[in-house]
C-alpha cells in the first residue's frame, strides 16, 4: 500500500440511505494530476480494492462505482467478474466511436452495471444512453435551464439520473423535484439551517447530555451519576462495555466499575458514541462518517506522539460533525459545551496538531489528497489509518446491531 492512496464517497437514495460507494485512486501526495496512466491508475485501484485493501472492507455490502478508461472498455485490459458488486463508470472524456460502443455493450451484456459519468447530453450520444443504466450529472456544470433540459431530454430513456455535487439541502430538494434517483456530494454532512426551525426535544437532550459529560471538571462520581440518570445509556453501555468488542475477562456491573477500569475518558468516548448513535432522524452515513474521523482522529495521535491525548482526538473527530446533527453553525454548538479553547480551535480553525489531524481526517475522507499535511501523518501510514477507521467502524456497527438484537 505504500504511496497508494485510495478513498470512497458515499452515493445515497432518495431517501438518503447508502446505496453505494464511488472508489477514488491517487498514486502519490498529490491529487488527480498527477495520474500519468490512467490505465495503470485503474488497474491499481482495481488491485487495492478487491486484495490489499479488501473490497469488503471499503464498501460492505454496498455497490462499487469504479471509473474505466478506454482500454478497459473496449477490452485491453480485464475488469473483475464482480458484477453483482461493481458499477462500470464511463469517463466524460471518452471520445464515443465504435469500439467504445461495442465495449459498453459487451459489458452491459455482461450484466454488468453501467455508468455514464459527468454526463453532457448530445444527440450523437443516444446510443450510449439507451445501453445506460445510470447518468451522473454534475450539477456545477450546468445552470438552471440546462439542467431542467438535461432532465427532460433523458427521461426519454429508461436510466436512472444521479446528481453530483450536492452541496446543500436545497440542492438536494431540487434534484428530489426534478426526480433523480441518487445523490453524490457533501449536503449530509452541514447542519439544514432554516430560521424560526425549533430543534427536535432529542437532540436539545443529546447536547445538555454531552456538554455535562465533556465538562473537564467532572470527576467520576459525577460521570457516574450522569450516566446512570438515563437508564437506557446505562444499559447499553454496560452491555457494549462486556461485548467481544472488549473481550474482558470478567464482567463490568456498573458504571463506576467501568470508569476504573477504563479509565474516564475511555468511557467518556462510549458515551459519545452511544448519546450519538442513538440519533434517528439524521442520515445514518452521518454517523458513519463521524465515527471514521474520530478513530482516523485517535489513530493519529499516537502518530504524533499524542497517545495520552487519544480520547480528546476522538472527540475532536465526532464533534466535527454536531453543525449538522443539530442544524446549527458548528460555532453556536460549541458555544453550548464547556470545551477548552484548544478543542474549539481545532474544531473551527483546524488549529493545533489537533485541527491538523481533523484536517487531514477529513481531507482524506473526501479524496482531497493534495491538501493533506503529511508533517502531521506520513503518506505511506494514512491510507492504513484511513483502513483501519473503516474497519473498526464496521465492528463498533455490528456490535451494536447485535446487541439491539440480542
């Protein structure tokens, strides 16, 4: 995995659940153009996801858009036969001939998946069109008019449109409108903020909860009582605290037991994750993504020779996302929890080895590679850190649906 860096970003339904994930290569410190072979890129990718890195691993039980250049399409070189689990994306630059069109339809016969990315509509193109199963439209690329025109004209054909670029909720709306079907872009992760909108009773709960249990001053019988007031967060933190996903020896009967076995500030960051998880009227990826920049977070610290300071990293990372858990500017969330000024900073300004290690958490997460510091993580570990967070988000996951179940 040395000097390979590879991402995914999340593509969701029109109810914003999931519905696959777009795998994004790099092969150095910097960002796209510093691609010379776009074959070898694919091929790359292709290699890391299904062995190094585990296809499982990137995407779970999701779809994988992967993007093919001309040789992959028209046969030179071979795609997995992982039909069930991959979408073949056709890059925009393309030029269509014969050879392109005989390949998409070799491949649609396949039956595999087919995507026309970045898509500008043409009636030369309409043959590409009919073969599609999906049309990614970016919404930057086109204005108002033309992008009512593009919805029209291709809803003459039996495909599916996927916006990309959605950068607000009313973005998002709109496409609904007009009736696409998917959605690629970051709207889920910034807070709906619609003035005169009063915040859900749940979520007024979850922050007086976490801004008592951040408090610094707090020591562990107040942590203790804290905790053991909502006995549903007590119950399931004991029972996540005596799952395999701690493997103790014996069995933790109560809070004030587990804080001095763990340590207060390992159980602080369970509570957080629990009191967060615990949020339903929010895109579950939300989550999702707020557990892998608090772990990508915590991994970081001990990169930096910060490891005593992991809990707070941790924080750092799933706070990072509170602006859009409670619809407001991330500044007027924090002013609401007794956070030191250190913690606030990194969280605003990307101040201090703290801010840096969200920073590149995050830059890392939207494939914005060239933006990464690697004077705060080595280029050749933050891919590792970046699986790493994948898998243990799966874990913490599945531990907690098997526990709702049990």
């Amino acid at each position: 995995m040395q000097g390979v860096f590879i991402g995914r970003q999340p593509i969701y339904d029109r109810n914003q659940n999931v519905f696959a994930y777009e795998l994004l290569f790099r092969n150095s410190k910097k960002n796209f153009a510093d691609i010379e072979n776009p074959d070898q890129a694919t091929s790359q990718l292709i290699v890391n996801a299904l062995t190094e890195f585990g296809l499982s691993n990137i995407i779970g039980d999701k779809l994988g858009f992967i993007n093919l250049t001309r040789n992959f399409i028209n046969g030179s070189f071979p795609i997995p036969a992982e039909q069930n689990r991959l979408v073949l994306e056709m890059l925009e630059d393309i030029e269509l001939d014969d050879s392109i069109l005989q390949g998409i339809q070799r491949l649609k016969k396949d039956n595999y998946t087919i995507a026309l990315d970045d898509f500008i509509f043409h009636p030369h193109l309409a043959p590409l069109v009919e073969i599609a199963d999906i049309i990614k439209i970016d919404l930057m690329a086109l204005n108002e008019q033309e992008l009512k025109q593009h919805v029209e004209d291709l809803s003459k054909y039996p495909v599916k449109l996927l916006a990309e670029k959605v950068e607000t909720h009313e973005e998002y709306q709109k496409c609904l409108d007009y009736g696409f079907e998917y959605f690629q872009g970051y709207f889920f992760c910034k807070p709906d903020v619609i003035a005169g909108k009063k915040t859900p009773a749940n979520r007024l709960a979850l922050l007086n909860l976490l801004s008592k249990i951040s408090d610094p001053e707090a020591d562990v019988e107040q942590i203790e009582t804290l905790i053991m007031q909502d006995v549903t967060l007590s119950f399931r933190l004991l029972r996540y605290i005596n799952s395999s996903h701690y493997a103790m020896d014996n069995e933790i009967s109560s809070i004030k037991h587990a804080i001095m076995l763990l340590g207060i500030e390992t159980v602080r960051s369970i509570t957080y994750l629990i009191v967060v998880s615990s949020i339903e009227d929010k895109p579950f990826e939300l989550f999702v993504t707020a557990l892998i920049r608090a772990h990508m977070c915590e991994l970081i610290a001990s990169e930096v020779e910060q490891g005593d300071q992991a809990a707070t990293y941790f924080m750092v990372g799933l706070f990072s996302v509170m602006d859009a858990i409670m619809d407001q500017p991330l500044d007027q969330v924090l002013a609401q929890l007794p956070l030191t000024m250190a913690i606030s900073n990194a969280l605003l300004k990307y101040e201090g080895q703290m801010g840096q290690a969200l920073l590149a958490s995050i830059s890392y997460e939207r494939g914005k590679w060239d933006e990464l510091d690697f004077s705060i993580v080595d280029a050749d570990k933050i891919s590792a850190v970046y699986l790493q967070a994948l898998t243990w988000c799966k874990n913490f996951l599945d531990t907690l649906d098997s526990l709702r179940a049990a």
